[in-house]
C-alpha cells in the first residue's frame, strides 16, 4: 500500500476552510447590504477599484477567493461520495479543475485593474 | 431494605441463525425488572427465563471490557451501560453493532478490526533495546498526558458502527485503529511512528476520514478518535511537504530513506 | 456449528438518514454548496470591476433582487454554520499543551471567535460601513 498524495489537496482544503470561515461571512455581509440597497462606501468603483489595483489588495483577494474555491469544492467532492455518487476520481477532476479555472480567471481579472 | 421499583421493559431483538436464516429478523420480548437494571441484565434475564436460545456477547458488567458493544434504538451502545428506565414506556430496539457481520444474533465478527488493529503496530517501537538491568524508560508526567487519553481505548468498536465512512468504504482502517497508532506515535518512549506511516498516510488510513465526528460522540472511555484522526492529516501532510517539495527533505515518515537503508521492502 | 455472517450493506445513498448525527454532518458538508457558489459570485464580481465603472454597477444594481436577497440569506447561514463548526472543531486538530495539561477546548475555540469576531469588525470598518 503506498503512502497517499492526499495531502496535495487536503492541504488546501484545511487552509481554504480556515479562511471562509473567518472572512466569508463578513464579505457575504457587505454584499448583502448592497443587495438590500445600502452599498457600503467601500463598495464604490473608486474604493474597490483602488483595493483591487494595490499589490496588496490584489494578494488578499486572489488568496481569499482561490482558497475558498478549492475548499469548496474539495468538500463538495466529498459530499457527492456521501451522496452515493461513487465516480470519485471523475467527480473530483470536475471539480478540482473548475476550482482551478475560476481562480485563474480572477487572477486574470485582478492583473487587469 | 426497599424494594426496587419494578418497571416493565419490552425489548426488540434482532435475531439470526447462521443455520437456518438468510435474513435477520426482529424477536419481541416483554418482562418485568427493577428500574436499575441495565440492557445487559434485561437481555440475561431473556436467556435465563424467556428464551435460551438468544446470543450476546458480555464479560465485566462496568463498562471496560468492551464485549457488550450493541446497537440500542440506533446508537452504538456498551449494554451494561445502558439503563433500562432511561427507555422506560419506549420498545427497546436492540441490534447488533452496525458494520460488522452478524456471526449469531447480537454477536458481531470482529476479525476485520482485529486485522486492522495488528497493521497499526500498537506497540512500543524502539530502535535501540536497553537491558532490563539498566532500568526502565522514564517519562514525565507531561509526556503521558500526551497520550493518554487516547490509551483509555477498550476496543468496544462502538465508533466503528459510528463512523459512516467505516460502513460505506469498509477498507478504512477505521476509527480506534489509527487512534492507537496515534497513541504511541505521541508517545515518547516510542520510534515507530515511521512504520506506522505505511498504514497511516494510505488511502485507507487517515485520507477515508471526512470528520464526522460520530466516533468521539459514541466512545464510552472518553477517547477522542476523530481529534487523534486530524492531527495525523497534519502531520502526514507535513511529512508530504518535506519528502516531495524540500529537496533532500527526510520526514519522520520517509519512504524512500528508509527504502535505501533497507528497512523496508 | 458453521459459520456463515451476515453482512448487512449499508445504503449509500440515504445513510445519513439513520441518525440526526449524521444529517448534522451532512448540513456542515453541503454548506459548500453555497460558499462555492458565493465564490463564483466574486468571481463574476472581480470582473465587472476590471470591466470598469458602469459594468460595476450594474453588477451591484444586478444584487438587488430577490433571488440575490434570498441567496444571500442562505449563503451568509452557510458561511457562519461552517465557521461556527470549524472552530468548534479546531481544539481537535491542534490541541495545546501547556505544562502537562491540556488547554480546554472552549478556550480554544472561543479565542477563534474573538478573532473572527474583531476581523469581522475590521473589514466593515475598512468597508466604511461605521
């Protein structure tokens, strides 16, 4: 029985997890607001724009959104199994390069502001 | 002395015949016993006065011999520590230990945890052995704390019929048997924890397990099994890093390393 | 005597149905859902940004409906549900010892919560919501 890669994406996943658990909540928060009609100052072109054009800004929110993605999906991968869906490996390429796509979409994103 | 209050128990019991049975099916019972009564004395006075055909297994009546081990209205119970009155004016469903083969009635094959728990090698590993003239391998009272809660296991096999991941995947090494490689990983007279890495850092290892939960739910010695489980993904994750991304990197777990030393086939 | 066990499968498609344990773990799992699709949302977000001012607002424009209202609801439950079990949980993944004990588990998980809880500050302070 060889040893597993496992950790290449559990790894992920748990820092992903810690992640969306402290900053998920408070940015679903912000966009709620806005989508009740009080859009929070920093939620104007100009403020995000400038967030988003800083190195650093850039950094927090590629972090932010590619972590939570592969988590999600990671634990999404898990959930079809419980499920019954037991095409483990097909499920998990899906998923794994869908995470991959859309973090390298807002990467792309993030180099164009 | 008073007389204990006498209440009235009905118990529903899976029963099967290796003989003659292709299917388990339920046996009603209904009697009388004293309110402190546990499942176990109820299921033995059902032997000794209703039905002696009945099959269970039972040893020490205080929970530390880990037989009695049964499935009681759906959860993993030990029955010598299952109150009856705790039941009272409910039918008692009494099954055997989810996950397991049924060998006879209530009674479970345990060969495939017993398989399992002889790979973790659940025992002190040491690299050099000193003679027993020279005394014994000390340690502090800290390095036991380490692990000893985790050393409380009695091999009941309740979190096995708790953890879902053990039924639906049988091959999971399981819940108590990484939990014990766990226990003498932390401790600090051992230096087998490479060894164990073989059983541990498979996909049968530590990578089936989802953290349910319901392993350190059911145990009844207080042992924690899903929280032995994650740190074990730690540190075989850690052990991945340093083998695979650090060059020359030699984890406590090598493969490789100890592969060219020999050690290993 | 012979043996002949009897293997009784588990269904792998309604198990969780078994015990409220289970449908507790199945409710932390499927938090995913939500959270994924949030991400998607930023995603979609991040580039209404690079695509400059007006599409930026129609994108905030585009959150005010109920669909938006509704799916927020549900992705801010999922959010706080998986943090709440994700501390809760982290005692068991890097237990503390100090000396020879332990550190107890709601000391643990309550210095998350005060963390998240002043971060959560932070970031609408940032976000000039106060």
């Amino acid at each position: 029985m060889a040893k597993s890669h496992k950790p290449v994406v559990w790894f992920p996943f748990a820092a992903g997890g810690t992640v969306i658990a402290f900053f998920i909540p408070v940015i679903v928060l912000l966009t709620f607001m806005a989508a009740l009609g009080h859009v929070p100052a920093g939620l104007s072109y100009e403020k995000m724009h400038a967030f988003a054009g800083s190195g650093l800004g850039k950094l927090i929110i590629f972090g932010v959104v590619a972590l939570s993605l592969w988590s999600s999906a990671h634990r999404l991968r898990c959930t079809f199994y419980d499920f019954g869906v037991r095409a483990d490996t097909l499920v998990a390429t899906i998923l794994y390069i869908a995470a991959i796509a859309a973090s390298l979409l807002s990467a792309a994103y993030l180099l164009q502001i | 002395m008073t007389q204990l209050k006498q209440i009235r128990v009905q118990l529903e019991v899976l029963r099967y015949n290796p003989d003659t049975d292709t299917e388990a099916h339920f046996q009603h019972y209904d009697l009388t016993c004293p309110e402190e009564w546990v499942v176990l004395d109820a299921l033995n006075k059902v032997k000794a006065d209703i039905d002696p055909t009945l099959n269970f297994r039972w040893s020490c009546h205080m929970a530390v011999c880990g037989s009695c081990g049964m499935m009681i209205n759906g959860e993993p119970k030990l029955s010598c520590h299952s109150f009856v009155r705790d039941y009272e004016g409910t039918v008692i469903r009494v099954e055997p230990l989810a996950h397991f083969p049924i060998e006879r009635d209530l009674v479970t094959a345990p060969d495939d945890f017993m398989e399992k728990l002889k790979r973790v090698k659940p025992y002190i590993i040491r690299k050099d052995k000193k003679p027993i003239s020279e005394g014994e391998y000390k340690q502090t009272p800290a390095q036991l704390m380490k692990f000893r809660q985790y050393s409380m296991c009695i091999n009941c096999m309740l979190c096995y019929a708790a953890c879902p991941e053990y039924g639906l995947t049988p091959d999971f090494i399981g819940p108590a048997a990484l939990t014990m490689a766990h226990r003498y990983n932390q401790d600090s007279r051992d230096c087998g924890r490479a060894e164990r890495q073989e059983v541990v850092a498979t996909h049968e290892g530590v990578w089936e397990c989802t953290f349910v939960g319901a392993c350190s739910e059911v145990c009844p010695a207080h042992v924690d099994p899903a929280s032995a489980l994650q740190q074990m993904k730690i540190t075989s994750s850690i052990d991945w890093i340093v083998e695979h991304l650090i060059p020359g990197g030699k984890s406590a777990g090598d493969t490789v390393s100890r592969e060219k030393a020999g050690d290993i086939k | 005597m012979s043996r002949n066990p009897l293997v009784r499968p588990v269904p792998p498609t309604s198990w969780f149905f078994r015990h409220p344990r289970y449908l507790r773990y199945m409710s932390r799992e499927i938090t995913c859902i939500f959270i994924g699709a949030y991400c998607v949302l930023l995603v979609v977000g991040l580039q209404r940004l690079a695509a400059g001012p007006v599409a930026w607002e129609s994108f905030l424009l585009g959150l005010r409906s109920a669909d938006s209202i509704v799916f927020h609801i549900l992705a801010l439950a999922a959010a706080v549900y998986h943090a709440a079990t994700w501390f809760n949980a982290t005692h068991k993944a890097m237990p503390v010892q100090i000396g020879e004990d332990f550190v107890p588990p709601n000391v643990i998980s309550g210095a998350h919560y005060v963390v998240w809880v002043v971060l959560s500050v932070a970031v609408l302070f940032l976000a000039g919501v106060f």
